[in-house]
C-alpha cells in the first residue's frame, strides 16, 4: 500500500480510468437526455443555456452523447485489445517454446502487419464488410497481435533460460505444460501492464476510425463522430469540438499514466 501511495502517476491515472469507466457504465441506465433524441428548437445551445454542456446542431444533449461515446468507445477498445493480446500472446509464446523457423516467419508476418496502418486496415475492410464496430475491432485488434507477440516473444525467452525451466526441461516434462506452469504465469505483469498502454492507443485509434465514418454506424454516438460532426461549427459553436477532444485526450492521458505506474509498481527490481 505504501509502495502505491509513492507513485502518484499510477495513483492519477488510476482515478482517471475509474472516472472514465465509472461514466461509461452509468451511461448504460442513465442520461440526463436521450443522446440520440433530436431537438432543433435547443440546437446550438452553449453550455448551461440547455443541459450541462449544450447542445449540437441537432439539439441533442452533448453531455448524454459524451457518455453514451465513453461506452461506445471502450467497449470497442477493449474488445480490439482483448482479441489483440489473447492471439498475440499465444502466438509470443508458442514461437518462444518452438523456436527455429516459426520464429522467423511469424517476425517478418508482423514486420507485415506494422507496415498497413489500422486505420487503412480498416478502409479495406470496409470496402468488403461495410464499415461498423466489428470493422473497427478486427482492424484495431489485427494491429495489436505483433505488439504482444513480439512483448511475449522477448519476455518468454527470458523465462526459457531460468535454472527452474532449465530444470523442468532436464526432467522431461513437455514444453507445453512448462509453457502453461511456468513461462505463462511469469509473462503476465507485462502483458497485463501492455493491455493498458495499448488501450489508450486503441482508444485513440477508434476515434480516427469514426471520425473517418469506418466506426459505429450513425446515430450511435462516438467521439470520433462527434469531433467529424463539429467541423463545420468551429466558429459558431467550439464546444463540439473541445468536449469530444477532452474526453479522448483525457482518456489517452489516464490509460497512459496508469500503464506508467504499473509498470513501475510490478518492476520486481525497485523496491522502494
């Protein structure tokens, strides 16, 4: 507990991310408005005139769209993260216990997959599925398997050359299950730590995607949209804009911070 009091970049990033989810959920009950119910009589009304926030060109509540789009936009994120580290990470440590060959062939497939973009993975997609949120999920989650296969490929290799796996594999006992016993359970800080780096950067990716048109479809709210929305009404109404873009910056920031702390926290050389 000590330890964790002393890291106040863990400890912001922490209050940020439970703010964000914690907004995200209570979207799913409660809204001050329907996010999706249009208003024109109210549209265009600056913050406090009509709702906490005001309203869009439509007259829908941006504060109701705003959390509507936190769950939006994490529910897509995470799911893209979870599909990315599950099939990056079993394949890090399969190649890890398999060695030769696989090793290089499964390095040059992400060599591959970090020269297309996830935003232009995601276009292509579009052109043969049609663009919505499986489109974003599997163009996010593609592009984030290399990131954990490489994370769990480094990693794993390290575990490989400890006295006690040295040991397993001196008395016989399968890869596989020193796989499972052994190199799984001593990856996992670091896995767990890259989950929450890389959902930052989901997040931020997601917003690319609907800014673009390739996310949910309209007039599910998402923050993308919202900012793609805003364009036209920079001059006349700045608070379409700044409020999508706090909330991605926002969210970036806490993800970021508590990735950070993370990593500082489950570092088993510090031990201040």
């Amino acid at each position: 507990m000590i330890k964790v009091l002393r890291r106040p970049v863990f400890l912001i990033g922490l209050v940020i991310t439970l703010a964000l989810f914690a907004v995200a959920l209570l979207s799913l009950v409660w809204t001050p408005f329907l996010p999706t119910k249009m208003n024109i009589v109210h549209k265009l009304k600056a913050p406090l005139d009509f709702g906490l926030l005001g309203t869009d060109q439509f007259g829908r509540d941006v504060a109701s769209m705003l959390m509507v789009g936190a769950w939006n936009s994490l529910s897509t994120s995470i799911l893209a993260v979870l599909l990315g580290a599950s099939v990056g990470t079993a394949v890090g440590v399969v190649v890890a216990m398999r060695r030769g060959w696989l090793e290089l062939v499964v390095m040059r497939g992400c060599d591959i997959v970090f020269a297309v973009p996830p935003i232009l993975s995601a276009m292509m997609l579009g052109a043969f599925i049609g663009s919505g949120r499986f489109t974003a999920i599997f163009a996010i989650g593609v592009f984030m398997v290399p990131v954990f296969a490489r994370l769990a490929l480094g990693a794993a290799l390290q575990v490989w050359t400890r006295d006690y796996v040295t040991a397993a594999v001196s008395m016989g006992r399968p890869k596989s299950k020193i796989t499972l016993v052994h190199v799984l359970p001593n990856i996992a800080n670091q896995i767990i730590v890259q989950v929450t780096i890389q959902l930052g950067l989901a997040i931020l990716t997601e917003a690319g995607l609907s800014f673009l048109g390739l996310g949910m479809p309209p007039p599910t709210p998402t923050w993308g949209r919202m900012l793609a929305d805003a364009q036209t009404f920079l001059g006349q109404a700045p608070w379409l804009a700044l409020m999508p873009g706090l909330a991605i910056a926002l969210a970036v920031l806490g993800l970021n911070m508590l990735g950070d702390g993370l990593r500082d926290l489950l570092d088993p050389r510090d031990n201040s």
